[in-house]
C-alpha cells in the first residue's frame, strides 16, 4: 500500500506565525497544506479569508487544498483560486447546483474537490464522479479541530472506495476530522490515499511536526 498523502490542517497551527508555520510543514515532510475556510454560517466557526490564503501562500511551494466550509460557495471560488488555491473542495450542501459548481472550480485550473459530512449520502459521489478530482470524507461534523474521529466513517471511505474505483477514477481520496496515528492506518486500509491532520500534527509544537507526519505515514 502506497503512504498517504499528508495535509496538514493549518487550523491548528499558531495564527500569528502562519507564514512560519507552512515553512515547518513543509520541511517537517508535508505533502499538501490544507486550508479551513469557514464562514460562520455553513459551520459555526470563522476562519480564513482569502487574503490570508494570499499572504501565505509566497511561504511555501506546497500545493493549497482549501475546503470551503461556505455557502453559498459560487462567489468565492475565484478568489480563493487567485489567492493560490490549488484544490478547491466543496459540499453538496453549499449550493443548488453542484455539477456546475464542480466545472467552474476546473475552469478556473484548480482540481475540484466534493466533501461528504458524516450525514451526505454516499450517492452524491456517483452522479459527479466525471467531475471529481478529490473526495474528501469527513470523519467529525465539520466546524472545529480536536473532535473525536466518528467509527462509521471507516465504512464509508470503504464505500467511496468502491464507486470512485468501479467508475475507474484516479480522485484522491481524503479523510479528515480527529486522524492520529492510532487511526491512520485504518482509514488507509479502507481505501484513503490522503489523511487531513490538525491536532496529531501540531501537538508538541515544531520540533515535532516532522515525528507526527512520519507517524501519520507509517500507520
Ligand atoms: O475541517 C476540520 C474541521 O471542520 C479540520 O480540518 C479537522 O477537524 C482537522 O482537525 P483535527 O485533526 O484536529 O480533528
């Protein structure tokens, strides 16, 4: 079995060093940064706007992969792709029109992301599979770091797993929401081929981030 992917959740870094932080990542062995947007009204948090992603993204030449925990989402798509969005991922639930919003993410030249709340019907993955190049399950209901990683979720990833594969897609498929060590392996064997971090990789600050992406790998 390939190593997972590892993108790391700036969430959980230290805001007023986000510039160093995405540095550490970087050499700590990262291999995306993930980006957490949340508008306060699609999830009751309020994160990063696109201004931040642009000041950032001169620190680092990891790809960004941004979820857009907004809605509606439409609006801010280019903004964020011009801020250094190099994956967009979105959730049905964001707006009426999802294969649309799929096409305008690539026709901006980003990858175009789907992610599935631990309540979003697996279904959803097959009518846009065409459309897809990254699913992203999530394994707490979205909206905070530091949650507990939600069991079923091994289930589902197992199902996306076999859609994204009988329809022959090469979409990576990526988990995220309280993934540790303890748990990676498992999410990997189900089929993730990318595991979002925040809270197992920050902890024990930068001296660490490096031991934390490695465990996260060899789980
Ligand atoms: O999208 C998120 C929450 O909505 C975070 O990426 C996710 O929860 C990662 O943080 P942690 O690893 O601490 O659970």
């Amino acid at each position: 079995m390939a190593a997972p992917l590892i993108c790391p959740s700036i969430l959980a870094s230290d805001f007023a060093r986000l510039g160093e932080e995405v540095k550490a990542l970087e050499r700590a062995g990262a291999d995306w940064v993930h980006v957490d947007v949340m508008d306060g009204h699609f999830v009751p948090n309020l994160t990063m706007g696109p201004a931040i992603v642009k000041a950032i993204r001169p620190h680092t030449t990891l790809p960004f992969d941004v979820h857009l925990m907004v809605a509606p989402v439409d609006p801010w798509l280019e903004a964020y792709r011009e801020a250094g969005a190099d994956v967009l991922s979105v959730h049905p639930e964001s707006g009426p029109h999802l294969h649309r919003t799929l096409g305008a993410i690539r026709k901006l030249g980003a990858k175009a992301g789907l992610v599935l709340n631990p309540a979003t019907p697996v279904a959803v993955v097959e009518e846009v599979v065409d459309l897809l190049d990254l699913v992203l399950i999530m394994s707490v209901n979205p909206g905070f770091g530091g949650q507990g990683f939600i069991d079923s979720s091994l289930r589902k990833i197992e199902r996306v797993r076999g859609v994204l594969d009988r329809a022959g897609s090469q979409a990576v498929l990526q988990v995220d929401g309280g993934v540790t060590a303890a748990n990676a392996g498992a999410c990997v064997a189900a089929g993730a081929t990318a595991l979002v971090a925040g809270t197992s990789v920050f902890k024990g600050g930068a001296d660490a981030y490096a031991a934390n992406i490695a465990a996260l790998k060899a789980a």
